[in-house]
C-alpha cells in the first residue's frame, strides 16, 4: 500500500464523518483517531497503528449502531482498516508477531528478502530484533545472512557483538 493509499483512506473518513450531525462527537473522534493511524502509518510507527486501528473499527461500530451514516459507508472503511491491520502484523518488530520464512527452497532465499524487508522498513535494527521475528531460525543463520549483506554492500553494520545496529545502505533496493 502507498503512502497515497493511507491520505485516501483518511479522506474517506472525514468525508464519511461529514454526513454526521454538526455537532457529533464521534465526528472528531473518528477524525483525530483517523490522522494519528496516519501519521503513524506514515512514520512507521506501527506497534501505534495497530491499536489505533482497533479503536477506529470500534467507533465505525459505534457509529453504524447510531445510524449516523449508510452502512456500506462503514462496510468499506473497516475493510480497508482491516487490510491495513494486515499489512502492519508484517512489519512489526519486538512485538511478538514473527514473520514467516516463505522460500520454500529450504536455501533461506525468502528468509533473507525478509530480512532486507524488515531493515529497509525499520531503518535500523539489532540482532535481537530480527532473532524475534524468526524464531524457528538459529541466530547464527541469521548473523550469517547479515554478513553476507554486508559484505556485498546492501547493508552497514553500526558496532560489533549484541549492540550491533544493521541499515540499508543504498536506499533504493
């Protein structure tokens, strides 16, 4: 999903909350609560987003209840909050969602795309982090793919032992 995806899709809910009354509270609500999934969707804070994105689908319940706009209006901004909750169970790190290895050659090659994935999404991360979101995964493996990235250049490594910080070098993988 696009950075232009997540402003259409807060537009889609202030254009939904217009239908309400003046004065609703659930307007602003539903507003705020939209531009923070935003702004957290746009700075990759997502362990934030998640929750948020709870919180909305409570309000769109609320106000589906209430009668304050059609049905399939709220129909179609949980669907999309939903795919977005999706996407966001992928990207999290440390926070007990892990990230399955889909090579399916048994060669780590899924295994490794994943891990350039989670680091280009993070920015920078530990060992510890990525020892997280694959635990069926030995740590050396994983330390053995990131020499490997580093070696060829795709990443820097930032310190040594357990404190090591890993970042994409090149942005533009």
């Amino acid at each position: 999903m696009s950075k232009e995806f997540y402003i259409r899709l807060t537009l889609g809910v202030y254009k939904v909350s217009q239908l309400f009354p003046e004065r609703e509270p659930l307007k602003t609500d539903l507003r705020e609560l939209a531009d923070e999934i935003l702004s957290g969707l746009l700075c990759n804070n997502y362990k934030k987003c998640s929750k948020n994105i709870g919180l909305i689908q409570e309000l769109f319940d609320s106000a589906e209840d209430r009668g304050l706009a059609d049905p399939r209006n709220f129909l179609v901004l949980r669907r999309e909050y939903a795919r977005v909750a999706k996407l966001i169970e992928g990207k999290n790190i440390g926070t007990g969602k892990t990230v399955e290895n889909s090579s399916g050659n048994g060669r780590g090659k899924g295994r490794q795309e994943a891990i350039l994935t989670i680091i280009k999404t993070n920015n920078k991360l530990k060992i510890g982090d990525l020892t997280k979101s694959f635990p069926g995964v030995n740590r050396r493996t994983i330390l053995r793919d990131l020499d490997v990235f580093c070696q060829s250049g795709l990443i820097i490594r930032n310190g040594s032992g357990r404190g090591a910080c890993y970042t994409i070098k090149n942005a533009t993988l």
